[in-house]
C-alpha cells in the first residue's frame, strides 16, 4: 500500500525533525556511557570480541540467481508521483 501524501508530508515536517534532535542528544550522550560500559568492548572493529555463536559453513548455501523468483512486471503501467503533471491531462 501507500500512504496519502498529506501523511508523508506532516510526518516529516513534524516527527523527523523530533527525531533528529533525540538522535543528537543521544549522540552527544555516547563517549560518556560507553566509558561506563565496556569501553574496550568493540566487536565492529575486533571480531575476536563478538558474542555471537559461530554459524556453521554447512549451513550456508549460495542462492544462484536463476533460483529466485522471478516476476515479470515488464506489462505493468509506470506509476506517476504527481497527478497534477501537465501530461496527465492532455
């Protein structure tokens, strides 16, 4: 589905901006918490540090393209962002 553009609109003249501002205040927050916590706990920059289990290779398969799903949508009509377009109305 899609959502009414007045939708789109208001949530990111309203909730983005709000968000945004959380997000740097969080951000601000950062070095002083994660001093607190574990701060030689980096497992994006050292693997050897992750806590996750180890995921067998057997496991893993590779999906070759020609497997996935393929749906034709060569017959479907372009989808236009704006009715109001000059060239909707002629």
């Amino acid at each position: 589905g899609s959502l009414p553009k007045w939708v789109v609109n208001k949530s990111s003249q309203l909730l983005a901006p709000k968000a945004m501002r959380r997000m740097y205040k969080a951000c601000l927050k950062y070095p002083e918490w994660k001093q607190r916590h574990e701060p030689g706990f980096k497992p994006w920059l050292f693997p050897e540090q992750s806590r996750l289990p180890a995921l067998p290779l057997a496991e893993l398969a590779l999906q070759h393209a020609d497997s996935l799903e393929n749906i034709d949508e060569s017959a479907l009509p372009e989808a236009r962002d704006d009715a109001s377009d000059d060239d909707s109305t002629n």
